[in-house]
C-alpha cells in the first residue's frame, strides 16, 4: 500500500498540480502586495487630499509601501527556487530508478530443453 502510494504521489499530473497550488498561492500573495501597497495608496492619496488634512492624518497609509512589496516578490522568487531544487532532486531519483538495468528472466526449463534438442539436431 505504501508503494501504490508513493506510485501515486510520483507520477507527473499530482505534482504538476501540488507546484500549480503553491506558485499560485505565492503569485496571489504578489498581486495582493500589489494592489494594497502600491496601487490603493495612489489612487486614494488625491481623494483624501481633496476630503481634507484631518482625513489624512487618520489614514496614515505611510506612503506607498514599496518594501512590502519587494519582500513578496523576494519570497515568491524563493518560493519558486525551492520548488525548482524539490522537483530538480525527483527527477534526478526517477531517473536513476528507470536506469536501473533489469537482470534478464532465464528461460524456463522446457525452452532450454527444446534449445539443447534443436543444437543437437543441428550437428
């Protein structure tokens, strides 16, 4: 059960799928980066400029809030490196797997038998 198991978990389409579930993730933490720290506090600078000081200093969005972003662009790039060296390492396992020669079945005893007869017809 426990090699079906690890068959299952090897095969292309359950990793390809557990790489998609991670990047995304990641990626999704990039775009939200995005919009919270660098696109909201520009489009709502003007507005509250226009609303008034005391609006201002209540939001205190400290500007744009471009380190955030960076460290999540750091984290989706180390995300991403680690993925790779994790599938880089599997691939390399199933491939010294697959390459493993497989020691030839010996004919059975009737085909030997029958071999011996046809050599000995033959001289």
């Amino acid at each position: 059960m426990l090699k079906e198991f690890k068959d299952f978990i090897m095969r292309g389409n359950v990793v390809d799928l557990a790489v998609g579930v991670i990047i995304g993730g990641a990626f999704g933490a990039i775009v939200n980066s995005l919009v919270a720290d660098i696109i909201t506090p520009i489009l709502l600078q003007p507005a509250l400029e226009a609303a008034g000081a005391e609006d201002i200093a209540a939001w205190k969005p400290g500007g744009l809030l471009v380190g955030k972003f960076i460290a999540s662009l750091i984290s989706f790039v180390v995300i991403a490196f680690v993925l790779f060296l994790i599938i880089k390492g599997m691939n390399t396992a199933m491939r010294k797997q697959e390459a493993k020669p497989v020691a030839p079945v010996p004919p059975s005893a009737e085909i030997q038998l029958l071999t011996e007869i046809r050599d000995l017809l033959r001289k």
